[in-house]
C-alpha cells in the first residue's frame, strides 16, 4: 500500500486514476471477482446510509432523555419552511441528514460507521445530498466511499479514528476530511484538490476535544456531526475553487496525531472535562443515571 499522499498523486497521474480507482485496486489486488465482491457490499453499505439519512426526518427520535431529541426533524421541517437561511437550504438538508443518521445510532439502528458511530452521520449526508444535488448515481456515490476510504486509511495509517486516543478531531475530523475529499471527486476535482479538500477539512477541525456527557456518544456529538458535513462541504468548494493547504496532507495528518497526545485526558472520551465536566452536564447526568 502506498504510504504517503505524495507517492498516490504521482500513481494516480501515471495510471490516470482517481483516488477510488486507486483504493478498489489496493483493496481486490486486482483480482476481478474480489473487485466485484468489495463493490457489492459497498452498495449494501450506501443503500444504509441512505436510509439512516432519512429515518428519523419525518418520524423524530422517541427518545426517553433530552440530550438530543428531533434535531433531524426540527433541521429538515427548517429547510422547507420557505425562510430566509444564514447559510442554504441545501446545508440545512445536510445538517438534518447527519442529525437523523446520528440519531438513529443513538436509537441503535443500523447504521455505517464511517469511520466510527460517534462521526457516523457526515458520509452519509454529505454523499446523499450531494447526490440530490446533481443527481449523482448509485455507481458514482460508491467511488467517491472508495475515496473517502482512501483518506481514511491515510489518517489512521498516520494516527487514529479513536476519541479516546485523538480527541473529536481523530473522529469527526477525520469523517469530515474523509467526505471533503468524495464531495470534491464528485463535483469534478482531480486528486490534488481530493487531497486539498480533505487537507482543509482537518485544519478547520485540528485540536476539537472529545467531552461527551455521561460518557454518552450523542452530547455534543450530535452537533459536531452536523458542523462536520458543513466542514466538508465548505471545504471541498475551497479546494475545487482552487484554494489550497500549504501543509501537505500528510503533514496535516502528523499533526492531527500530535495534537491528540497532547490533549489532556480529561478531554479524551472520559465525561471529565470540556463540556462534559459543566455543571449542568453533571446535573443533566445524575438525573440519567439515577445519581
């Protein structure tokens, strides 16, 4: 597998591949059944994406607590409302899509992590929307996973998808950089912008903490998964506008790691710190836990 981002522009020129190309071969090592097979359950895998989208937008979450309840619902009831919007109706779409698919990981519905149930809602929304928007098929969505896989594997080669080890930005960081760089080869950018958008994406998100309430994958998390498909919205349009980060993405990547050692524990995933250690978190908590 190649190791740095350097190594796969050059491949890709010399091969003419985009980076799914590039992915779907490293993955089957061109064995045309394997290739097939790999194909396949990455359909399987957006038909549950798509579904996790969509599944809590009219219906809401029934959930017995309020740290997150109907932010689907509320976002996409929003975006209809004929309003006039601070950002668009389409980023709302995405907002509610993410909320719904965060959602129904809190309901324990199936969903994809991608790369982890705590960043699980920003593929998935930033892909279907996408795919509203330019009316993007199935076969087209799969390659831009693909590409979102490659960046994965770059980020967790360099550190890690763990909250507990890298803070939000290992998680959410990492799963909006992953769809910063399948929203710019879907709306025609080339591998270096790829590379750029998802660049971006992590320097927008570098040093986010992970101080979840109670321990509990949903608050703050619900909102870093809405904020997380804005970030890779916003910066895939940075990079196919021709906007670049001059840390390389490998770069970005080390620094991603050191950053997440850095951080103290308290802010790791352990319900101590950051918002987590507020006082009304902790008052939010008893009433939870019976405490």
């Amino acid at each position: 597998m190649i190791k740095t981002a350097k190594a796969l522009i050059e491949l890709c020129r010399e091969k003419d591949w985009k980076i799914s190309d590039y992915v779907l071969e490293e993955e089957s090592r061109g064995d045309e059944e394997k290739k097939a097979a790999i194909l396949k359950e990455l359909h399987h895998m957006l038909d549950i994406m798509k579904e996790s989208t969509s599944r809590t937008l009219e219906s809401g979450t029934n959930l017995n607590h309020d740290l997150i309840k109907d932010f689907g619902k509320k976002t996409w009831e929003y975006s209809k409302s004929g309003k006039k919007f601070v950002t668009d109706e389409k980023t709302l779409r995405a907002m509610a899509r993410a909320f719904s698919t965060f959602e129904s990981n809190a309901k324990m519905d199936v969903i994809v992590a991608a790369p982890t149930a705590g960043s699980c809602g920003i593929v998935p929304a930033a892909l279907v929307t996408a795919a509203e928007d330019i009316d993007a098929s199935d076969d087209e969505l799969v390659e831009a996973l693909l590409t979102s896989i490659g960046i994965g594997q770059f980020i967790a080669g360099y550190g890690t998808f763990a909250g507990s080890e890298g803070g939000c930005q290992a998680e959410c960081g990492a799963a909006s950089s992953m769809a910063a760089a399948a929203l710019a080869q879907l709306y025609g950018g080339d591998v270096e912008t790829c590379l750029n958008a998802a660049s971006i994406a992590i320097v927008n998100i570098l040093g986010l903490v992970c101080d979840p309430l109670g321990g509990l994958v949903q608050y703050p998390c619900t909102f870093r998964n809405a904020s997380g498909v804005s970030n890779a919205r916003v910066s895939a349009d940075m990079a196919l506008a021709g906007t670049y980060s001059i840390i390389p993405f490998d770069e970005v990547c080390k620094a991603m790691k050191e950053v997440g050692d850095a951080m103290p524990a308290s802010l790791r995933e352990t319900g101590i710190g950051g918002l987590a250690g507020t006082d009304t978190a902790k008052t939010l908590c008893g009433k939870i836990f019976g405490k």
